[in-house]
C-alpha cells in the first residue's frame, strides 16, 4: 500500500467511527423516549378505561367538553396521561431530535380523548407499532455499518485495514 492508500483507509474508518458514533447516539435517544412511551402507554390505557365516551365521536367530544368543566378527576387523570404519552410519541417520531410543537400537536391528534375506549386503544397500538419501526432503523444502520468495517459490506475499502502488516 502506499502513504495515500493508507492515509484514504485511515480516513474512511474515522468516517466509519464517527458514523457508528452518531447512529449509536441517535439510537440511544430513541431507545429512552420509547422506553418511557412503553411505560406510559398503559397508564393511558387503564386511565381511559375510567372515563365514558361515546363511540360516536362528536359525543364523545361533547362529553369530554362536559365532564371536563365538572371536575372530573378520572378525565383529568386521562388528560395528563395522554399527553405524557403522546409527548413521549412525539419525542420519538423526531428520531431523537428535539419533539416539535407540531410533533406533539399531531400525536394529540391521534390520541383524541374523545375517542372511545376501543378507537383509543387501537391508536395506541398503531402508535407502539410505529416506535417499534423507529426503534429498529438505527439498529440496522449500525448492524450494516458494523458489516461494512468488518468488511462484509461493499464499500470503497473492501475491508478492514489490518494494521499489523503495515511495516
């Protein structure tokens, strides 16, 4: 190898590193939003099961307007652990960056309170389904950029430098 081959090598796995370094990062900050999204997700869901509402969704927002100007501490319980959980959603959903105000304003959305107790649970299952899918895509690039530094992939290195025989 000459001096530019070894330098180009050299180069590459510190693009490989930081590159690992930064899907691991991305992963980890994944990982802490759906793990607490995990733990959330059934207070949610328990919480719901305490405050009737219609299967019709304009009653049911009618009666989440009424019960919320009677004190009703089961809605208030089902309030704050509905927006725990879509914030934690939210947080998720930006892959690990900084959640939005529309990020959590759209997680709001499909956690509506007015839903019935079936429509509510649905949504929380497709939400843990999707945190799941968001969960799995930086494991992949790293598994894939870990293939590629051991020399499994197809990069321009085709392998690893093996820096004991470079006398």
């Amino acid at each position: 190898m000459t001096g530019a081959d070894i330098a180009a090598k050299m180069a590459e796995f510190g693009g490989m590193k930081a590159g690992q370094r930064t899907a691991g990062t991305r992963s980890a900050s994944i990982e802490i939003a759906a793990n607490e999204a995990a733990q959330l997700a059934p207070l949610a869901l328990d919480a719901s099961q305490k405050v009737s509402r219609s299967g019709l969704l304009p009653f049911g927002k009618a009666q989440i307007m009424f019960d919320s100007n009677t004190n009703d501490p089961n809605l208030r319980q089902f309030a704050m652990a509905n927006n725990a959980l879509a914030n934690a959603y939210g947080q998720v959903m930006s892959r690990g960056g900084v959640a939005t105000v529309s990020d959590k304003e759209h997680a709001k959305e499909l956690l509506s309170t007015a839903f019935d107790q079936p429509s509510y649970a649905a949504a929380v299952q497709q939400l843990q389904a999707e945190i799941k899918a968001a969960q799995k895509a930086p494991q992949e690039v790293r598994k894939a950029m870990s293939k590629e530094i051991g020399g499994g992939g197809h990069g321009a290195s085709g392998g690893v430098i093996d820096f004991g025989s470079l006398k």
